[in-house]
C-alpha cells in the first residue's frame, strides 16, 4: 500500500536543485514564512483553490483541470513520475530532489519516496529548511545521498522576524547532520537589506567555519520571478520593490565564502 | 572578422534578390537552334549545360577570394524554364509579394513575354507531369493531402563526398573514356544510351574547364588594371588557380574551396535541384588541406578563416530559385538549405572531429548568415567538448548549426541496405535528411498531410473544404463502436492516399529518368559513371525516395482527444464532435478548451498519448516503407515540414486536439505548439517513442528559454540532454533559444529586428521573412511560462 502526500508540482529538467539533470517534487506545507518565499504556493499544507491556476500536472490519467494548487497523490504516483527520467539522470549523475515547502512536513510521505528511489537506484536529494525534529534527520539519512540545507540569518531575532521561527533548531540540527557525514549542500539565499550585511555575513562565515564535512556552499540570489504568484495568489508580497543583488556582488560573495575552504557556486 | 570579410558580409547582406532572366534566355537561344533535335536527350542537355557556362556573365565581387556566382550578380537568381515557366502573372506576385520576393525588372518581362514564355510553355517538365497524372491524383493534391516537390524543381538532394578533393574534371573525363570504352555493345541492351549518357557527361566536364578558365582570363584582366599591390598579386593567385582546378585536383586549401565552388555552381545551373547541392562533411575533406597550409607556411589560422568566411559569404549570395504556389507555400523561404556537416565519423568509425571542425565553427558563429545552414554529427564517440562549443554558438539564438546523432543516421542507412563505410561517410542534409554522401541519389518526393487524412475519415471519405469525395467510404464515424474501429478507417484512407501518392511519384520519376536528365551532377555521384547511367535514372550506388509525414503532434493529439473525449470518458458523442468541428468551436469554446487543455497531449512523455503516436508512425511507416521506385530503390519515410505545416494546416478545417480551421499543424515530430508542459525531458521521451532508425530521418524543434543556457552547468546539463536523446536514438534535435517576448517585439517593430534568424523547421530564416502565421506559430511554440 502506498503513502499519500501532498504536493503542488513536478519540475523535470530540473537544473539547480542538485548534481546533473533531476525530477524536482514539491511537497506541499512550510512551517516558514520568508518574507523573500519564491514558492509562497508552498506555504499551506492542503489544496488550495486557485481559479486561474495553469497548473497542469497530470498524474494517473486526471487530465481535469481542478482550478486548485496541490494534489493528494500517492508515493508510487510520484515514483513513476520520478523514474520516467531515469536515463537523463544516468546521462548526468542527476537524480531526484525533494523539495517544498519544507519535505520533511510530511516525513513519512518523505521516507517513502526516498526508500523507493533508492530501491531503484536513484540518487536523492532533500532541499530542506532544516526546521524539524533531528529524528527525521535520522530516519532519512541513509535514503537521502544530499541534504541542500538552507542557511538564512544567524541572528535570531531577525530569524524569527523574517521567516516566522526560530534558527536555534535549524542551527543545531545542521551541526548534528554535518557530524554524521558529508552529504551537505548548504543553501544561502541572498536577501538584499535581509541578510546580505556585513554582520550577518560574518555571523555566517564563523557559524559555518565551526561545522565539518560540508560539501558545497551555494549562493542563491533573491530573484523577483515570483512577484506574479503573490499579486494572483492575493497574499501579501512584504518586499514588492526589493532588486535583486548585482553579478559582481555574488561574485565578491562567492570570494567571501571560499575563504573557509569549501567549494563556492552561485546561481539557482 | 577583418575589414574585407566586413565589406563582403554587407554586401550579401544588402543585395537585393532578383530574378535573372539570363539563363533562361541562354537556354532559350540554345534550344531555339535546333541543336537539340538532332541529338540525344542527354547530349542536348550536355550542349545546353556547356552553352550557358560559355555565355553567362562573369562576375568578380570587390575583395573576394572565391569567385562565381549563379547569376550575373549576387543575389540576381536565374530561372529554370524547362522546369517551370513562369507566366507574367507568377513574375508579377515574386516582384510584389510581401515575404520572398523576387523583384523583376521590365526587361525581364518583356525577354519572358516574347522569347521564353512561348518556347517553354507547353515543353516545359510541369506541365507534362500535370498532362501526365491521374485525376484522382490533382484532386488529392489540390485537396492539400500532399505536395510535389519535382513540380517547380528537379529532384536533387545530394551530397558531395571527397572525391573532387582527389580528382580534377580531366581525371573525370579519363574515367568517363574508359567507362565508354568498357560498353559491351554485344551483351548490353542499352549500351548505346549509355555511350550518350558518358559522352553528355564528358561534354559537361569539359564545359567547367572552360568557365573556370574564362574566370581565369577575366581575373588576370582585372588584375592587370589593379593598382592595389595586394589586390594585384591575390587577383594573380586567383586567377592561377581558376587555371589549375577544376581541371587537376586541388593542392592548396584555397584550390579546394574554389574548385568545389564551381562544382556547386555547375550543379546549380544544370538545374535547379531540390535542397541545393552542398560539400558535406567540409571538416573532413579540407582538413588534409589545412593542416598541409599551415605546416607549409603558406596560409595561418587567419587566412585559413578569412577563405572559410570569403566561402560562406558565396553560399549566402544564392537565394533558393523562386516558387510559387503550392511550392512557394510548403517551402517559403530564400534559403536552399546547403547543410555543412560537421564531427561525426571517420570511414574506420573513430572520433573524427578535428581542429579544422573547431575552426569551422568559429567561422558560423561570426559570419552569422543564413546560408550555408550548418550542423554538428555527434556520435558517442565525439568529445563533449564539440557538443559544449555547439550549444555555445546555439545559445547567440540564430538557430544553427542543428544537432544529429551520428550513430542513428548510420543506423538507418545500414537498414536501407548502405555499406558501412558508406554510411559513416555520409550525414543529414536538407533538413534533416539522411544519405550516403557523394553516392546517393535520395529524393524527398513531397510532404505528407497526416491531421488531413483525420479529417477525411472524418467525414467518410469526403473533403469539406473542397467539396468533392477524394478518400474511400470508410463508414459514417458515428457508426464507429471503438477507437481502433476508428484507427482501422484512418489506416484505410491513408494508405489510399499513399498509394496515389506513389503512383504519381512514380510517373514523375520517369518524366525526369526520360526527359531530364543531370549529366554534370552525374558526374559527382558514385556509380553514374561506372554504370552509364544519368543520376536522375538509377545511376546513383542507392535511389531512395522519401515521403515526408507532417503534422505527427497534431495528429497524435487529435486521436488521442477522441479515444479519451469520445470513446474512453464518453465525455462527448461522436456526432456531438463532428458538429463542434464543422462550427469550428464557435458555439462550444468550452468544449474547445476541454480539447486543447484536459485531454492527453503527445510531448509530455504520456503514454495514454505516446502510445497513439506509435500506432500512427507504425501505419505511416508500413503504408510507405520498402515499396519499390523505379531506379532500383526504395521508398522511405522521413518526418519533417520544411514550412508545410502552416500551408497543410491552412487546408485542414478544425480538428478535435482544439486546433480552430486552418491554423498550422504541429511541425517536425515537436509537440502541438504550446502543448508540452512537462519541459523538454518529457519532450524528448515522447518523441523517442516512435522509431528513428526506421526513418531517414526526424525532425525535433526544442524551444529554450536563453536563461537555461546561461552558465556552464546550463551549457553542460544541454549536452548531457542531447546526449540522452542520442542514446535512446533520436535522430535530430534543434534549438530556438529566444523569447516569446522578443518574437513579439519584432512582429510589431519589424525595421528593428531585421537581423533576428530564428529556427524554423529544419533550417533558420530571418523571422521577419517568415509569413505572420508561421510567425504567430514560432512564437507559439517558443516558450511559455507557467506559474
């Protein structure tokens, strides 16, 4: 018997969610609210009801058009989703990532796919906010071949004033997971007048001087592509005027990080 | 790019296309002296051959390498009038049509009014295949069922391999003598046609020399009037190698592409062939001639590519031969689609690309022209390092050069029976087109109108738009209790409709095999002179004949609609479909947009749709594939729409994919536009579902958003896309990587976009060229974006 989930879309062809060629799933529900969400879809666990949605993602012969964002679906149907892109992803070391929302809402949903992946030797990836109890961590962890693990403000306050929680869980659990090993990706989104200020960089840099076994820093710049998603979806968009930051900026960023050692890209 | 290259770069860039009247008034003269009665058909053409080079006007461009044009002039393009005559009435539309046009001066006129008009009207080849075929046949083709591709052009399509790399036209006739000297009149039957068909041959060898050496005389004139020192001594050089080729085989890098210049101006002024002559895998026969240059010291890496770009700029200088009606419709463009391959194979089957290939395509990223097309051969065996500078050039957004799998096309010319040095020696040309270079004769015999034989089954047999019963009695649709009742009805019609298809090709054939033959272009292809035979006869190693399906997204989408909407969900009755399309959605938009946006579309790896594509190129495949033409060879299909999609769809009344009447059809084997939204994985996976090697050849139109090749993981996860669309064996893939945005800017700001190329089907045109249905269609299919 399959687990069912909930999730707002398939992205294939994806090329920034991890190594090579992946099937991006979007599970659905995010304990965050950033201000910056580029999938404010995302946020709210169920269904939503979405009058001039394109979405079309069809899944087991459902070709009806549900005006709705998110589905309830099963693990398998996802799977054979997953697995239709199977010689693209050997073609590329690609593989599937998991991403929301925050995937690990739905950790048994979670779990299921990933031990079905693995059965068929598809690689994995979780894209996760790192917001959760640490047991899901472990639960995961052998399923899972990469963790891209958002990294956003190290000051608290702030955390919570931009994304609705606090960081001591998403900190802790980052500690504890880079013990474990090397399968981390960490993710910093670049936040214009958020997070890209000299304190909260050099925060960052200290923070992620004392982990070990991390394997890649990505810097993700703020983007405004998901300005449209907030006017139709009539939620409210907290930085409507905000611009993304310059090339030269995340290039003298990606000079800043590389001075812990480990591996700098930018883009995504 | 230097100043010289600059200068030449404009001029073809701003010369003005127009029709010559030149050859046609030469050919007219020739003809009208009486010559031709007393010979043979092949001698007369050899004559006729030698009679136009003789006389034709010489022209010198200011600063170029390589000299010869087609017509008097660049871009001044003759007429084929024992082909096609054109009536006043067809050079009034070339002169003043909005998009392709012609200008055609009074002088024009007047010569085409009194000399060539009245000689050629009731001799020319159109109208003895019009005078010759069934009527069943023009109501199918005035029905818009399928196009001719030999009404207005000779049959062509073929390749040059290396041989004029290792043989001068006096190394030919040497061949030729002893060819004739080996007939065996006692035995063979037909070895006194055979001795005409050799002895034309060696006349139209003969006839190169001359006009080589006529260019010889004129650049050595110029030259001894020239007070530039360095002009002086580069007309000199010129004017001794017009001397030495295409006479000797050439020695210097720039003897080869001067020689297979004129070979391609001879070819083209025989007649005008279909997809115009071109050199092939030019990497391969130049390269021994590179790198000979380069360690002699006579040329650097900049003179080797000034030549290349002086030998481009010649390409772009012959628009295609002006077409009119049906001709003009499925193939609206001024390219002639010479296709230079590039990578691929050596004959031993090892990685042949080289540092000539890389230079090669410096040259096409710079000199940015729409002629010569080009593309890139990628076997398993390339480096990526030629896909990743491919795609870095695809990425500028004109389209070119295109993408094949070189391990496909020698898959399926193995299937039709080519040998295997053969088949690595050979590529795609035209389009996409396969064939063995240099020894095949491999002619596309017209387009196919696969959504049009749906709407006749439809309709029992009957054409709305033309009113008259073309197609058999299949049975009233509503009579049809399941979908493979229904699949068996559209099997039916399109097999009747290949079969009139054939018969015509087949009397075509014959008209050209009896009437008009290429004895030059025989010379160039393996085995007309070993076996006597002209090329347009059977002389080639191979003849195939190709039918080209059209419209395989739209048709598959189409049945798919009616197996879900009518047959699986009953969501509809068949009756209630057939009154939606006949209103053509008017009064049931909701019904429409049920058809175009919650019913199963081909290209988002579906199988629910992909399994009906199969099922359509199966009976596709088997209604044409392994039937006999006339030379020894076999008819094939190949999918591919040139621009036929918009002039098929324009005949095609509404069909139940939501497609409203006379919109374009989907073209190549891409999905419906607009239709694929899993991204192009899912395309990719769709259109790997039918079988390539059993083709020669498919056409598959990728749209990109310029973001997706931004950075160096985009350019390396493209490679590894098309690497993966080889390994399940597609055959070709091709990108337009520009946005919707930017298509639309140009339709209503056309004066700003006059150097936007995009990618149309298989070749790129400048978008402003295009008819606004094809534009509308592009932009279309360009990207969309989805929430």
């Amino acid at each position: 018997m399959s687990i069912k989930g909930y999730i707002f879309d398939i992205k294939k062809y994806s090329i920034n969610d991890g190594p090579g060629i992946r099937t991006t799933v979007f599970l659905k529900g995010c304990p965050l609210k950033c201000w910056w969400c580029h999938n404010p879809e995302s946020q709210r666990k169920l269904p939503e009801k979405f009058e001039e949605c394109t979405f079309r993602w069809h899944l087991s012969n459902d070709y009806e058009n549900k005006q709705r964002i998110g589905s309830e679906v099963t693990s398998e149907q996802v799977i054979t989703e997953i697995e239709k892109d199977v010689p693209f992803y050997e073609e590329s070391n690609g593989g599937a990532t998991f991403s929301g929302g925050e995937p690990m809402l739905q950790i048994n949903f979670l779990n299921e796919l990933l031990t079905l992946c693995k059965a068929k030797e598809i690689r994995t990836a979780v894209d996760t906010t790192g917001y959760t109890d640490f047991n899901n961590f472990e639960l995961i962890y052998n399923a899972t071949d990469l963790f891209l693990y958002d990294l956003k403000l190290i000051d608290d306050d702030l955390h919570i004033k931009y994304t609705g929680v606090s960081n001591k869980t998403i900190h802790h659990n980052l500690k504890l997971l880079t013990d474990l090993g090397n399968k981390v990706v960490l993710r910093i989104p670049i936040i214009p007048h958020v997070n890209n200020n000299g304190k909260n960089l050099d925060e960052m840099l200290k923070f992620i001087s004392s982990l070990k076994n991390i394997r890649e820093i990505n810097l993700l710049p703020y983007h405004k592509n998901a300005a449209a998603k907030y006017t139709k979806m009539k939620i409210e968009n907290k930085l409507p005027e905000l611009e993304p930051p310059s090339k030269e900026e995340m290039n003298l960023l990606k000079d800043f990080f590389e001075s812990t050692g480990i591996n700098v890209k930018t883009g995504g | 790019m230097n100043e010289r290259i600059k200068k030449l770069r404009e001029q073809t860039l701003n010369a003005v296309p127009k029709l010559s009247h030149e050859r046609a008034k030469l050919l007219t003269e020739f003809y009208k002296t009486g010559k031709p009665e007393q010979t043979s058909i092949p001698a007369a053409r050899a004559l006729a051959f030698k009679y136009i080079l003789e006389n034709k006007t010489l022209c010198v461009n200011d600063g170029e390498l390589i000299v010869g044009e087609r017509g008097p002039e660049p871009k001044a393009t003759p007429s084929y009038p024992e082909l096609c005559v054109h009536s006043l009435k067809d050079l009034e539309i070339l002169h003043s049509r909005s998009k392709v046009w012609f200008k055609v001066n009074d002088e024009t006129k007047s010569v085409y009014e009194n000399e060539i008009i009245p000689f050629w009207e009731e001799r020319s080849i159109r109208n003895k295949i019009f005078n010759e075929v069934d009527d069943e046949w023009k109501e199918c083709y005035t029905a818009g069922i399928f196009t001719e591709f030999m009404e207005q052009r000779a049959p062509g399509h073929t390749v040059l391999d290396d041989k004029i790399y290792k043989k001068g036209m006096l190394d030919f006739i040497n061949d030729i003598k002893h060819s004739i000297a080996n007939l065996d009149f006692y035995n063979d039957q037909k070895a006194f046609e055979k001795r005409e068909e050799l002895r034309a041959m060696e006349i139209c060898a003969g006839a190169l020399i001359s006009y080589s050496n006529r260019y010889s005389n004129k650049l050595l004139e110029l030259a001894n009037v020239e007070i530039d020192k360095q002009r002086k001594d580069e007309l000199e050089t010129m004017a001794g190698i017009c001397k030495r080729v295409p006479a000797n085989s050439p020695q210097t890098f720039w003897e080869a592409l001067q020689y297979y210049w004129l070979v391609h101006l001879g070819v083209i002024t025989e007649l005008n062939t279909w997809d115009s002559f071109n050199p092939g895998r030019l990497d391969q026969h130049l390269y021994p001639f590179y790198k000979r240059d380069l360690e002699s010291g006579l040329l650097n890496e900049e003179g080797i590519k000034e030549l290349l770009q002086s030998f481009w700029i010649k390409f772009n200088n012959q628009p295609a031969p002006p077409k009119i009606g049906v001709t003009a419709a499925e193939s609206g463009t001024y390219t002639d689609f010479c296709l230079i391959n590039l990578g691929g194979v050596t004959p031993e089957g090892e990685d042949a690309a080289n540092d000539l290939t890389y230079v090669i395509l410096d040259v096409i990223e710079e000199m940015r022209l729409l002629q010569p097309s080009s593309m890139v051969q990628v076997s398993k065996k390339n480096p990526d390092r030629l896909l990743k500078r491919t795609m870095k050039i695809v990425k500028t957004g004109f389209g070119q050069p295109s993408i094949f799998n070189t391990d496909a096309i020698i898959q399926e010319m193995l299937r039709h029976g080519k040998s295997i040095i053969d088949a690595r020696c050979g590529g795609a040309s035209g389009c996409v087109e396969t064939g063995a270079f240099g020894k095949e004769a491999y002619i596309l015999t017209g387009y196919f109108n696969l959504a049009k034989v749906l709407e006749i089954t439809l309709n029992n047999g009957f054409d709305p738009r033309t009113k008259k019963q073309i197609g058999l009695l299949t049975g009233n649709p509503n009579s049809f209790s399941s979908f493979d009742e229904l699949m068996s009805a559209y099997e039916t019609q399109l097999n009747h409709f290949i079969n009139i298809k054939i018969k015509g090709n087949i009397i075509i054939e014959r008209i050209y095999a009896n009437y008009m033959p290429a004895p030059f272009m025989s010379i160039l292809i393996d085995d007309c002179i070993k076996k006597g035979i002209d090329y347009n006869a059977g002389g080639a190693r191979y003849n195939t004949s190709y039918i080209q399906g059209v419209g395989l997204g739209s048709i598959t989408d189409s049945l798919a609609s009616i197996k879900y909407n009518v047959f699986d969900k009953k969501k509809i009755t068949m009756s209630k479909l057939l009154e939606t399309l006949k209103e053509n959605f008017e009064k049931d938009k909701e019904l429409q947009n049920k058809f175009l946006f919650e019913t199963p579309k081909y290209g988002n790896d579906d199988d629910y749709a992909d399994d009906v594509t199969r099922q359509v190129f199966e009976i596709y495949f088997n209604a044409v594939d392994g039937r006999p033409n006339t030379k020894g060879g076999y008819f094939r299909i190949n999918l591919l729409p040139t621009t036929s999609h918009v002039y098929f769809g324009s005949v095609t009344g509404a069909t139940p994919d939501g497609r409203l009447a006379f919109e374009p059809l989907s073209e190549g084997i891409s999905p419906v536009q607009g239709s694929d939204v899993h991204g192009p994985t899912s395309v990719i996976k769709s259109a790997s579902k039918i079988d390539h090697l059993r083709t020669g050849g498919t056409l598959l139109n990728q749209k990109f958003t310029p973001q997706l090749l931004e950075t160096e993981v985009g350019i390396e996860r493209a490679v590894q896309l098309i690497r993966t669309y080889f390994k399940l064996d597609g055959h070709h893939i091709q990108f337009n990587v520009v946005t919707a945005d930017i298509l639309r800017e140009a339709q209503k700001h056309p004066e700003k976009y006059r150097d936007l190329i995009v990618r149309v089907a298989g070749y790129s045109d400048y978008f402003v060229d295009l008819s606004e249905a094809l534009q509308n269609e592009i932009i279309r299919r360009t990207e969309h974006s989805m929430l």
